[in-house]
C-alpha cells in the first residue's frame, strides 16, 4: 500500500499570483496542474492519499 501525504489539489495558474509564477519558472517553464482524475487513474488501487488545505501566502491563496 502506498501512502502519499505530499499532495497537492489545485489549478495552475489560476491559483497563484504573478509572483509565485515567476519564481516558480526558476528559469525554465513548468506545468503546475494537477489535475486528480489522472492522479487518480494513474496511482495504483491501494494508494491512499492525503491532501491538507491551507493558506499559502507566497502563492496568493
């Protein structure tokens, strides 16, 4: 059994601010979605997965 308990849920980049964009790149274009139908489809059957919610500050969340 997997147990992940480093996930995140969110869409990029609506859920983050120009200036966490911007160092996000760190000079190099990265796609930040995570879209949880795939995750789902693609983890096996026996993963458990935790998601905490929060304010990230830095992001504009």
């Amino acid at each position: 059994m997997i147990i992940d308990v480093h996930s995140h849920a969110w869409e990029y980049p609506a859920h983050f601010n120009d200036d966490f964009r911007q160092q996000a790149k760190a000079g190099v274009e990265m796609d930040l979605t995570v879209c949880y139908q795939d995750y789902r489809r693609l983890a096996p059957v026996e993963t458990r997965t935790i998601v905490f919610g929060g304010k990230a500050r830095l992001s504009g969340l």
